[in-house]
C-alpha cells in the first residue's frame, strides 16, 4: 500500500513541535503524512487505482487522525504528569 501511495505522490514529509501542558517541548521530526490537498485532486483514474489496491480505507483513517493532533497533545500531557505522580 504504501508504493501505491508513494506512486501517487501523496507522502508529504513533515516536523512539528509540540508544547505539552507541563511546558515540555517535544519536537517531531522526519516524518510523512497524507497531502490531503494532493489526495484530493487525485484523478479519477488515480483514485480507482488506490481504491482497487484496498489503501483507500487506510488513507481516510489518515486524514481523521491527522485532525486529533490536539487530543494527542493533551492525553500526552496527562500521561506524562500521571508518570511523575507514581515515580
């Protein structure tokens, strides 16, 4: 699946930095996400093609999850506060 993806041109590479509610600074480096505007001027052809090959499903729980970055950030913090309370 991921050839497939990769065939499309629809790996977009990717950083962020991360501010955790303690004021931990994370940075998140050299990885890849979905382009969602590319996916979406896939053509028809294209689109088939990924739909055939079964990634489609995968790409869409992609693009979902790309938009809870905020809920990672926030669950990162509690566990990371939870961790100093117990040690």
């Amino acid at each position: 699946m991921v050839e497939k993806v990769d065939a499309h041109g629809l790996f977009s590479p990717r950083q962020s930095k991360v501010t955790l509610e303690g004021g931990e600074v994370l940075n998140l480096t050299d990885f890849q996400v979905i382009d969602e505007p590319a996916f979406n001027k896939l053509s028809d052809e294209a689109f088939l093609d990924l739909r055939k090959s079964g990634a489609l499903g995968l790409l869409y729980c992609h693009l979902a999850s790309t938009n809870s970055w905020t809920s990672l950030v926030h669950q990162a913090s509690l566990r990371k506060s939870d961790g100093v309370k117990s040690g």
